[in-house]
C-alpha cells in the first residue's frame, strides 16, 4: 500500500458519518456534565468568553475569571492535537481518542480527590483535541463539539436541494447536518439526566462512546470503505 493509500484510509475512517455521530453525541454529553459540574462548558468557549465578560463588567472578578481556566486548557489541548496530526500522522485519531479515554477515566476515579478545578481542565483539553481531530465528514467540514456551523450547512444544503440545480448528494448531506445536531442534543440530554441521577459514574457512558470510535479508527480499511 502506497503512502497515498494509507493517508487516505485514515482520512475515510476519521471522516464516516459513525465516527462524528458518536463523537457529536460525547461532545453534547461531555458539555451538559461540565455544565452541570463544574459551571463552564467544556467545548463552547464563545459562551465562557461571553460569561466571563458578563460578570467581569459587573465587577464580579471571581465569576468571570472561573471561565478563563478552561479557555486556556481548551487551547492547550489544540496545541498538543496539532503536535499529534504531525508527529503521528494517520494514527494521530486512534491515539488522540487514547487519549482522551484515559483522561476521562482518570478524572471519573479522581474527581472526588483533587480540586474541582482539575477536573475542568482536564475535560475542556479531551473537548479540545476532539474538535482539532475530527474535523470532517466525508470530506466536508464538520463540529462534533458545537452545533452552530452544523445547523449553517444543514440549512443551507436543504435550501440548495429545494430551490434546484444542487449537486447529487445535497439532501443527503444535510440529513447528516441535521443527524449531528440532533445526536448533540440527545448526548447533551443523556448528559444531564446521568450526571444528576448518578454523579459518581456518569462520565463512564462518554468513555464507552469514545471505545467504539476508537475501534472503529483501527478496522480494516476494507470494512470501513463500502
């Protein structure tokens, strides 16, 4: 198999509609936890930075400097996704996802021994390298981790495929826009229910979704290909 070969492989495995859904629906769960938790979000840094101004322009320094830890976490964790997609290439998903599991199981055992503030920096980091990773699919531009670029294209593509003169694919396209936002909010609904009803265990089901897509980045090439 020619480099060509592999590198594109890798690209279709990141890139099947199986692997963003999964992630979409970790990414929505992940945030409703850290929401619920810790009082940030995870993945959405437009809200934090919104949150952090609100409060710092009604003088209330301490709530707005809780939103900066996890910005600054979150951008740390683009830095080492960008580390991996060089030094490892086409296994920077498989290890990333790695990755991100451990970080998450560590911090399902740990939570109740270290700071809180541990806990969000280290969630923020795993939403982090999620979005710098798993950046497609099927070759167009997509968010696991945030529905506002989802909700743009999926619209878009429905207003192309209705008004006429839209390429093959279109519909079926936007039918995976419109499943990304939807599975988001399903994760981010079975976040909340999970993270109330059972607090001590509820970052286990994002560890389960993140093994999948894991197994799923390492099958054949062949299996994934149809």
């Amino acid at each position: 198999m020619s480099t060509l070969d592999v590198v594109a492989d890798a690209v279709r495995r990141n890139e099947t509609v199986e692997i963003v859904l999964l992630l979409a629906f970790a990414g929505g769960y992940i945030d409703a936890y850290t929401w619920i938790i810790h009082g940030v979000m995870a993945n959405a840094q437009t809200a934090n930075l919104i949150l952090l101004w609100v409060y710092a322009t009604a003088g209330d320094w301490a709530k707005a400097f809780h939103f900066v830890p996890p910005m600054l976490a979150f951008a740390v964790g683009i830095v080492i996704a960008a580390w991996l997609r060089r030094a490892a290439g086409e296994r920077a998903s498989a290890i990333s996802t790695l990755i991100e599991i451990l970080l998450l199981i560590a911090i399902g055992i740990l939570h109740n021994r270290l700071p809180d503030i541990a806990g969000t920096l280290g969630i923020s980091l795993v939403a982090a390298m999620q979005t710098a990773i798993f950046t497609r699919v099927e070759g167009v531009v997509c968010s696991t981790v945030m529905i506002t670029g989802n909700m743009r294209q999926a619209v878009e593509n429905i207003f192309a495929a209705a008004s006429g003169g839209a390429p093959p694919g279109t519909l079926r396209r936007s039918g995976i826009f419109v499943g990304l936002c939807a599975v988001f909010g399903l994760g981010a609904a079975v976040g909340a229910l999970a993270t109330k009803g059972i607090p001590d265990l509820a970052l286990g089901v994002p560890v389960i979704v993140l093994l999948i897509v894991l197994l799923r980045c390492e099958v054949p090439h062949h299996e994934v290909v149809r």
